[in-house]
C-alpha cells in the first residue's frame, strides 16, 4: 500500500472547516438482553450466554427488555432530548454472520428520543453546544474471531462466532453535523465522547468501558472550504476505541482529506477503519447511498408507549448530570477555573467532595489533592485515589498543619509515608517523631552555633539587610533536621541579634 | 368399541368414553396409528398427511394419562377434560424430540432445541403427539404441492390436493387419522384445506394463540388455529391453546374460555348474517354459489337476519397480500443461511460465507419460497418501499375499516370458503397467481385479525366438500363459534348425519396392516 499524502493540521485548518457528526453506541449494563432472558455479561465462555431467540432460531420471538428502554428514556432526558410518545421497533437488514436473523432489530422512523442537545466543555472552559439527532434503541450483534495468518478478516481461512454479545441492548446516540469547531475539532471529538461517556455512568446505564468495547464511537468528518455552506463529502471512520484514538483520527481524517481536496481531488464517501499503531485510517467498504437495508416495521412487537406518569418517574430518578454538578461544585468552591480544570480532569472532584464534606476547606482539599498527592500519583503512575489516601487522611493532615504540630514540608513527608501503607498521618508522625521542634531551649544550641559559624551573616544583619537573616535560618533547620518551626526560628535568631521583632 | 369405531367419534366424544373408561387412551392412541399405517402411505402413494411419526412417546404419555385415570384422586380430578385423545401438529410448530422441517429441504433433521408455546400447552394437557402433518414448504401454498417431502393427498379423491398450506393436518382430520390437529393460517392455511376436506378449521383472533415457536411466513398475519371435524371440537382445542403468553408480544390479555359453551347455543332467531356484495356469483363455480344459496335459506328458515354488505376495498385485499406476505417472507426467511442450524452447502472447492449462504439458500429452498423471497425484497427495497409495501399497508388499513364498518350492521360474514372445489393435484403447479386466487376470501380475516372458521357447506362439483366461511370482529370468537354450530346442526339435520360420516372409504395403502 502506499503512503497516504496528508498536509499538516495547521494547513488543513487554514484551508478548510471541518464538520464533524458521531454515532456512539452504548452497551446498557442491563441484567438481561435487549430482546430475551439470556444473560447480558461480559467475558464468559463463548456462546454461554443465549438462548434459541439470541441464535435466531426458528419460531423465535422477541420480547422487549423494560429496563433498556428505562435506560434509554433516562439517558434521552439526560440529553436533553423529547421522548417519542410512540416508537417503533424496525427490522434492518443485511446478511452477515455475527447477525442471527441476518436482520438486526432497530429503531428506525422514530426513534424513542430525538432533538436533544448536549454542552460540551472544551480544555481552556470553551463551552460547544453539540446537537443530538437522536438516540434509538437496538441489539448488538455477536462477535467474529477472524482466524488465520495475520488476525485480519481479508486473508482469515475461517472465522469463529460468539453469540453471547448477540442482543446485548445499545443505545446508538447520533449528533447533529457539528460545524464551527475549526483547528479545535480533534480535541472537540474527544471531549464530546467523554462527556457522553460520562453521563452514561453518572445514569449508571452503561459501564461504558471503552476497552470493553461498551462505548464505541464512530466517527464522521468532512471539509468544506472556509467559506463554504454546503457539507462536503464525509468518511466514517468505524469503531475508534479510545478517547485519545478519537482525537487522533478526527486530526488525522482532516489532515488526509485536506490533501486530497488541495489535489483537486474528490473525497470518496467511504467507511474507514482506525489503525491504533500507525494512527492512520484505512479505507473499508466504499459506502454509498445505494446502501439498501430493506427497513420495515417489526411485526412481533407492539409499539413502545410512554405515558406522562412515567416519564415523570424515571425524571425523578435522574441523578445530577456531571456538568450541573461541576458548575455547582465550582461556585461553592470558588476555585479558579484552571485548578478546578485540572481537578476534573484528574477525576478527582469526588475525593475532594468528599475531603471538603469530612471537613477540610475546599482551598486546603485542593491543595493536597492536587498538590502533593496529585505528584505522588503522577510518578507512581496511578490515579489519585488509588494512593490509598482517603479524605479522612486529608483532613487530619490538614489539622495537624494548622495546629502546627507539623509544618508543610513534614506534611508532605507524612503523606509519602500514609501512601508506603504506615497508617494515618497521626499515626505516622507519632511513629517517626516527625512533629516540629518549637522548644525553645532545643533550638537555642543550634541558634548561637548558626550564629557563631557565620559573622559575615551577622554583620549584613546588623548593618541593617534583616533579609540576610534567612541565611542563618537554613543551618538551624538543617541542624534540627527540619522539624524546627521556622516562623519561632526567625523570631529567637531576631531577639538574639537585637532586632525589632 | 372396536378402533374403527373409535377413531370415527368427535374428539368430545373420545374425551367422554375415556373418562366413562369405555376404552383407554393407549387403546385410542393405538387406533390412530393403525389407521395411519393403513391409509398414510408415503410420498408415492396413500393420503401423506404425516411427514414424522412419534409412536413412543404418544403412547407413552397415553399410558401415563391411563395411568391417572386408574389411580383417581385429584390428579385425575385435574386432568385436562381432553387428556388422552391425540392430536397431529403441522410442521412448522417446533416440538423437542421430534424433527421439525416447515416441509422445507433446508430444514431438513433439525432437531428444535424447544417446544413451542403451544406445543407446552398440549404436553401440559396430556394429549398423545401423534406426529407431524405436512404443509407446502414454510406454508407458502394452497395445496399442499410445495412440499419438499411429496404432496399430500385429498382424502375424498386421491387425485386432488386436500389445500394447504395445512393440507397435511386437514388431511389427517378427514381421514380419521387424528381427531384433533393444529393448523396454521396466514391468508387461509387452515380454512381452505378444511373446505376441501370437508373438515373445520378455525383462524382466531390475531394474538389468540401465542405465536411463540411457530416458524414465521408472514408475522403480522400468522395464527395458530384448530383443525377438527366438528366445531365444538374446535372450539374446545382453541380454548386449550388460547391465552396471553409473555412470550409473544403479540398476544392478547383476553379471556377465551367461553368458546366451547357457545357452540351449545344453536338459536339463530334474530342473528345478523352478512353477505358481502364483492362475493357475490361469479367467481364461485356453479354449484358452489348453488349450495351456498341453499345455506342462505336453512338461515332464513332459521330465524336470521340476512342483508348483503358492502366492503368496496376488499377486492383490493388480495393484493395487497400478496405484497405483505412475500415482504414479511423475504425477512422471515434471511435467518436460514446455513451458519448455524440446519442443511449447509458448501460450493465445490469450498467458498466465502456468503458464497455458503447463497448457496445453501439456492440448493435448500423451492420455487414458492424463492419467489416469495425475490418479490419480498424487491417489494422492500429503496424507493419501492413505499409504492409496494406502504401501499399495501394502507389498502390493509381501508379493508380493516371497511370491516368494522360491515359489523356495524352485522353480527358475522359469510361466504363459500372458497370459489372452487379441491383442484386436482398439479392442476395449479405452474400456475401461482391461479393458485393465489384459491384464498381470495379467507384473505381478509387475516389482514384484518379477525376470527373466522370454516365448516362443511355440503358439497359440489364431483361430490366434493365445500366450505362455508363465518367471520365475525375482532375477539368475537365465540360469536363465531356460536353461528358455526348452529350451521353445522342445520346442516346435519338436514343430512341425517354429520357430515364427516359422508365421506368416501380411503383406500388402504399397499403392505398396510390390515
């Protein structure tokens, strides 16, 4: 194959507007599958988990699972969708053999939410408002193993099914084109499947593992020139697995699509497939409108109805969405918004709820958590939460400072050591004697010996530089291996040399 | 009572002895098979109705009923009033331990891992399983000509086709191989062979019957029904099998048990009894629209009310499913590909999986199915959809409206069931669209999901059945239970005798016991 001719991303940008649109499948975490009683689990021994109706048996019919379209209700609301009164099940058809019926059961004319909108807030606070199209309910199909050579489907001799993910339940969430978002659509991409992926979780609808494959994007892009209204032709990158991934492909789809625009070629509509070690895309099947999925209303179910008493109900259930709560969080705070950023995105807003309600100051919660603590994290490669420092932990550090039974630097120390499993930080400094030094007679030896080993300090000192006294100040805590308070240093190292206090 | 006698009685009848203890249900069961050891045959000769036996375990399970009866107490108390007397299945409903083809090569050893809903319901019941009837292949047909397994026979002149698809089930019922048979019936499978086999058969209500473990031809219309030689036994059968199953979404809350007791209540004085315009004379062959006036008479006589009614979208009914039913046919039918159930072909030299799904497909299904497939999709597809399918969908919304407007004024419709007497075999074999014409007034019911039977209207052309067809609104089974039977009892007392005891000897089999 060779190379594909990309301009760079400040060139594509200069030239052209990208416009974006997504297709996020989530898998719901419901007990049972979208259409049968069969086990929704992930990870067991293939083709475990179905039943004659997940296999397509003959005589089979299905039933729809109450709790998906629960999920799907919430997760509308939460989307700020209008909830379909009146929707119905579709058949769509193609034939492949991950498919059992070799039609999958969708929503297609009307799905159960639709015309919705979602605020996306970008790294620097800009806040993009992303439209929805739609979220409709479907089942999974299963999963081909492709076997051979080299694990890819074009030189596999045979391929393996497994029908357990047959019939999971998913929601598919389709934006809006997203248009406007200029040099800053990669990072718009990404940010825009966090926050999906987050409010699916905050609704506890989805374990939305990305890994796992229970949140997968893809990816629509096109350009238009700069001044252009009318969408160009648009790729569909299939199934970019990771957050980084997304922001990557959409990067690297603009940068091959500018170049083949600049060449004055057209660019063909096209499924594309991510490559995660060359963070490339490759064409896939060439999509055309011709694409015939012989959609009709599926016969074996009745329409879903939803009345007014039970939308009320599962909006009553509705937790607080990520967003309201991070605005509310953030006023009663009153944090800046750069340490506020890096809390969210060290995920650490929880931990720092929870310090702030176990009573430590929101300013001191967010000083250890995204001071010391975040440090201690960032070179063991964990999260912060995963250190084995809790809130309660915080707060009583934080007490043992403002008593000044510890200083910062000690402080630090103690939470190293409450991290290598040695207790509370109580119990630490009890352990290692790490409490400062403030008697006085402890420290007057270690004074006049600071004072009798530097006279030219001294003389600076008395010849009226009083800053110079912060010389004499290091050997002393030096000399008490830093458990002196420095603040009574300064203040006997002032009396001794005669200064005004 | 000697088998012969025995397998002459109604199903109630057989239930009646069984618990008067006049004769076991081993004995009854013993009956059956010998008498389709005498008649049934095979492919090549005899009447061919069953294309499985299951001997064993229908014997087995009437011991085990005998056994009960024996012992008394409450669990005798509690057997179902129709435990003991057997009853065939069309092959289409999946039953576990026995095969189950839909009379189709692709099908052919497939072992179904479960049992249909009502297949549940008749084991639970306790009546012996005598086998599997045969069916044009997937159910597409009217005489039975399609099956992959050979055709069946017409009791009353082995040189016609008993209808279909359910001509074997029909068959079996005519032949006084089984009582009791359960049908299938998208646009008349079980009506039209009852009428040419001069037995009844019911289409309930849409949702009356779980559909659970039926193999789909046209889910929207699609309904399982009894097949009997008098009403009351087909009401009692529909009765066992009606009712809600969450299985099914398509079934309905309703209350059946009322079906049976309708049909002791033969008063006809007063009953409004709808002839539609549309059906009037021609179409209907001589003696039959003859007959059928002779039926409008009994009726007068009777005491009912007689008007013609208009339903001016009907004639478009046949058209329109002739459109749903291979659009519904070409997605029903996708789930037979060879992955993983079923025959596979593999092409010479091997192939891609879709060169196995083709070729599995072309090898494993016949013309009617293929057809049906071809027009289906084509009826389905991007920028057809709406002209084909969605016409049809909205001709099904006027002719549903126009019935509803008829029951206004009436309490049931009745017609000839068909415009013909049973063809003789091959006579529509190439010729479809002849063929499709042979359900042209059981159609509607079934677009409309409304109720309605067919019974013995006497006979005509080469003294062959017909049937008389009684539909009624949705739900109102048992009106049309109730009308059927006091038709059938006109009838009979016109006759002399039911007219099941009119039918020819079946001629004995070559090798068969005697």
């Amino acid at each position: 194959m060779t190379a594909t001719t990309t301009l760079t991303f400040a060139d594509a940008v200069a030239h052209f507007e990208p416009v974006l649109g997504f297709e996020i499948h989530v898998e719901l975490n419901t007990a049972t599958k979208m259409f049968s009683q069969a086990p929704n689990a992930f990870g067991d021994e293939p083709n475990t988990n179905v039943t004659e109706v997940d296999l397509g048996m003959p005589g089979v019919l299905p039933v729809v699972n109450r709790t998906a379209v629960e999920s799907a209700i919430k997760l509308g609301l939460a989307l700020n969708c209008t909830i379909a009164p009146r929707s119905e099940f579709a058949r769509k058809h193609y034939f492949y053999p991950d498919l059992p019926k070799n039609f999958q059961t969708s929503q297609y004319e009307q799905a159960i939410a639709h015309d919705g909108w979602v605020d996306v807030e970008l790294d620097d606070g800009t806040v993009f408002r992303v439209e929805i199209e739609r979220a409709h309910l479907e089942e999974d199909a299963g999963k081909l193993t492709h076997m051979g050579e080299s694990g890819r489907i074009h030189s596999a001799s045979y391929a393996l099914v497994d029908y357990n993910r047959a019939g999971v339940p998913l929601i598919e969430v389709v934006s809006k084109p997203i248009s406007g978002a200029g040099d800053r659509a990669p990072e718009l991409a990404k940010v825009y499947v966090q926050t999906i992926r987050e409010i699916v979780r905050a609704l506890g609808i989805s374990d939305a593992r990305m890994e796992r494959g229970n949140l997968r994007c893809d990816a629509n892009v096109s350009l238009m020139p700069k001044d252009a209204t009318q969408f160009g032709t648009r790729t569909e990158t299939k199934n970019v697995n990771s957050l980084r991934a997304i922001g990557y492909a959409v990067d690297y789809e603009i940068r091959r699509q500018a170049a083949v625009l600049s060449a004055g070629d057209p660019v063909v509509q096209q499924t594309r497939h991510w490559q995660e070690d060359t963070r490339t895309t490759t064409p896939g099947r060439t999509k055309s409108d011709a694409d015939d999925y012989r959609y009709f209303p599926e016969p074996d179910l009745v329409p879903i109805e939803v009345d007014q008493a039970w939308l009320d109900r599962l909006a009553a259930q509705l937790p607080e969405l990520p967003v309201e709560r991070r605005r509310r969080l953030k006023t009663e705070w009153g944090l800046s918004d750069a340490v506020f950023r890096d809390m969210v995105n060290a995920d650490a807003l929880d931990v720092v709820e929870q310090t702030i309600t176990a009573g430590a100051s929101p300013g001191a919660a967010s000083k250890w958590w995204m001071g010391e603590i975040a440090r201690l994290a960032h070179a063991a490669d964990v999260a912060v939460t995963e250190l084995g420092i809790t809130p309660h932990h915080v707060v009583e550090l934080e007490t043992l400072t403002t008593a000044g039974t510890i200083n910062d630097r000690l402080a630090r120390q103690v939470l190293g050591h409450v991290a290598d499993g040695e207790g509370s930080p109580a119990e630490v400094v009890e352990a290692r004697s790490l409490a400062v030094v403030s008697d006085d007679a402890a420290l007057t030896a270690a004074i006049d010996t600071a004072i009798a080993s530097n006279p030219d300090v001294v003389a600076k000192v008395q010849a009226g530089k009083t800053q110079a006294i912060g010389a004499l100040i290091g050997p002393v805590m030096q000399a008490t291996g830093g458990k002196a308070d420095a603040g009574r240093v300064r203040q006997l190292l002032a009396e001794k040399l005669g200064l005004q206090a | 009572m000697s088998p012969a006698e025995m397998i002459r009685l109604t199903a109630l009848e057989m239930a009646e002895h069984l618990r008067a203890g006049t004769f076991t249900s081993v004995e009854l069961t013993r009956a059956h098979f010998e008498r389709i050891n005498q008649v049934d045959g095979t492919a090549d000769e005899g009447v061919h109705a069953f294309l499985h036996l299951n001997q064993d375990e229908a014997l087995a399970v009437a011991a085990e009923v005998d056994a009960i009866r024996t012992a008394g107490g409450p669990e005798a108390d509690e057997l179902h009033p129709l435990a003991g007397v057997p009853i065939a299945i069309k092959d289409n409903i999946v039953t576990i331990g026995q095969p189950t083809t839909a009379a189709s090569k692709i099908l052919e050893g497939w072992m179904p891992p479960y049992d249909a809903t009502v297949v549940r319901t008749i084991r639970a019941a306790k009546l012996p399983i005598l086998g599997k009837t045969n069916l044009d292949e997937f159910a597409m047909g009217s005489t039975t000509e399609y099956s992959a397994y050979g055709v069946t026979r017409n009791p009353w002149d082995l040189n016609r086709a008993p209808g279909g698809s359910g001509g074997g089930s029909a068959a079996a019922v005519g032949a006084f191989m089984a009582p009791l048979a359960l049908g299938s019936d998208t646009g008349g499978s079980i009506r039209e062979p009852a009428a040419f086999t001069g037995t009844v058969g019911t289409k309930p209500t849409y949702g009356s019957v779980s559909r659970y473990g039926l193999i789909a031809m046209a889910s929207s219309l699609d309904q399982i029904g009894p097949v009997t030689r008098t009403t009351a036994d087909a009401a009692a059968l529909h009765e066992l099998i009606a009712g809600h199953d969450p299985k099914d979404s398509t079934s309905l809350h309703t209350q059946w048990n009322t079906l049976l007791e309708a049909t002791t209540d033969q008063d006809l004085s007063g009953v409004r009894i709808g002839v539609l315009e549309e059906f009037q004379g021609p179409g209907f062959s001589a003696e039959i629209w003859e007959k059928f006036q002779e039926t409008l008479d009994l009726l007068r006589d009777a005491g009912a009310e007689v008007t013609t009614v208009d339903c001016p979208h009907i004639p478009y009914a046949l058209h329109a499913y002739y459109l749903i039913v291979p659009s519904e046919v070409s997605s029903n039918l996708a789930r037979f590909d060879g992955i993983r159930y079923g025959n596979r072909v593999v092409p010479d030299g091997g192939g891609t999986v879709a060169e196995v799904m083709a070729a599995t497909r072309a090898a494993g299904f016949g013309d009617e199915a293929k057809r049906r497939i071809m027009l289906g999709t084509f009826a389905l597809s991007a920028g057809y959809v709406d002209a084909y399918y969605g016409t049809a969908q909205r001709v099904r919304t006027l002719v549903i409206q126009d019935l509803k407007h008829a029951f206004e004024h009436v309490d049931v419709l009745i017609s000839p069931t068909t415009p013909t007497v049973a063809v003789k075999l091959g006579d529509q074999l190439e010729e479809p669209l002849s063929m499709y014409l042979n359900d042209v007034v059981t159609i509607p019911a079934n677009l409309a999901g409304i109720p309605a039977i067919s019974i013995p209207g006497g006979t005509a052309e080469h003294d062959m059945p017909v049937g008389l067809h009684i539909q009624g609104p949705a739900k109102s089974d048992a009106t049309v239970y109730r009308v059927a039977s006091a038709i059938e009892a006109l009838i009979e007392a016109e006759q002399g005798k039911p007219f099941y005891d009119r039918a020819p000897e079946v001629p004995q089999v070559q090798g068969a016991r005697s």
